[in-house]
C-alpha cells in the first residue's frame, strides 16, 4: 500500500511517469517532479496540485524537503534516469528512498481489483479499449495507460470509489515481475528490448513470471511464442 509520502519524479513528464503522478494527485496525496521537456502532462499536472521543475538539479530537492518538511521524500525514476542525473546523485547522496515507477504502480494497484496489460506489441491499444467498454459498461473504473484516451483525453482516469483499475504494463526493463494482478493479460510476445534481454529465453522468462503473480491469466494462443510458453 502507499505511504502519505511526498513523492518526486525525476523525468516526470514522461507518458508512463505522469499518469502514476496524477494519480497520487488524486488520491489526494502530495507530488512534484522534474523535466527538461515541456509538454501537455506538465500542464494537467500543475492545474491538480502538482508542483512541476523545468530542470533537474540538487537545488530542486532541497526545496521539497524545506516545504514538505516532516513529510518521507519518496523518489519516483524510470528506466529511463541514469546514474549520469544530478538530481538523483544527489537523491542518493542525501539517503532519500529512491523507487522504481513499477514499484508505485503496483502499490496502486493493490487498492482495485485490478487489471494488467502486457505484451510485446498492442498494450496501449488493448489498455484503451478495455478501460471504455468497461467503464462505459459498470462506470466503476480507473487506468493508467501510456498513451492518452481518446473518451477521456487523459492518460488517467482515477474515480473515487472505482473497484476496477486497468493498467498498461512495461515489459521493456524486467519490471514487469513487481506486478500482481486480478486479472494479467498477455497479447502477444516478440523479441524485443534487445538493450536488456540477452535472448528470447529471457524475455520470456519475465512473462512467465507476470503470469505467476496473476490471480487469473488470458493470453493470446494465436500468438505463437506465447502459445509454446
């Protein structure tokens, strides 16, 4: 379950990283973050009570800690922040609780009963659809999806009393395995992400764990690498 952290984002405006932020937001739970870039996410994030930085620097996490103090500092990185990033040396050098964005989306999803989409190929598609039948069928459901809903026109929807929460699922950096889902679904798998798998072996090894974690598990048979595994 989630702390009454404050959480920060280094990279927030990514499409993935900003989604699990607005979802703290409006949970009621405080957020900043950082980015060198400047994009519509930013903005959404701003106007439900985000604290937004235009660039990544140690000066940005002295000043959350000034105006959250007492408040736990959780850092939120992806993949995609490297031990080149300032601002998280920095986070390191201070022994700040440094997080995996996977980890907090788990930890989000603990809260629904909740559903997972993975799969080399179709996620954002999959995730999409599944969230507006759903929705439009019971009204009772909440995404994160890493793309923007077209119905919504946010890559959230996060509703007070949902019972139901669809989530698009990251295979690309191993992470897939902090997933446990009600429901885990797989569309398809390729060979892909050469930059973190070795061999397909690999690849497959992570989807097979993500099934484990699945209370229940639907995959696509038509496929044929998921279909021998």
């Amino acid at each position: 379950m989630l702390n009454k952290d404050h959480y920060h984002f280094i990279g927030l405006g990514g499409i993935g990283m900003s989604g699990i932020a607005l979802v703290l937001l409006k949970k009621g739970l405080s957020v900043s973050g950082s980015d060198i870039a400047k994009n519509e996410r930013l903005i959404e994030i701003t106007k439900n009570g985000g604290i937004v930085f235009n660039s990544q620097k140690p000066e940005n996490i002295d000043l959350i800690k000034k105006n959250f103090n007492p408040k736990k500092i959780t850092i939120v990185i992806s993949s995609a922040i490297n031990d080149k990033n300032k601002e998280l040396n920095y986070c390191i050098e201070q022994q700040l609780n440094v997080k995996h964005r996977s980890e907090i989306l788990s930890s989000i999803m603990e809260s629904f009963k909740s559903i997972a989409v993975a799969g080399s190929h179709g996620k954002t598609s999959t995730s999409t659809l599944l969230t507006t039948l759903i929705d439009l069928c019971t009204k009772d459901t909440s995404s994160v999806v890493g793309g923007i809903l077209p119905k919504y026109e946010s890559n959230t929807i996060i509703k007070k009393n949902s019972k139901y929460l669809v989530a698009e699922i990251d295979e690309s950096d191993g992470t897939i395995s902090n997933y446990r889902p009600y429901l885990g679904v797989i569309n398809n798998i390729d060979f892909d992400h050469c930059d973190y798998y070795s061999n397909i072996e690999e690849l497959i090894s992570s989807f097979n764990i993500f099934g484990s974690n699945s209370e229940i598990l639907l995959s696509n048979d038509d496929c044929k690498i998921t279909k021998e595994n």
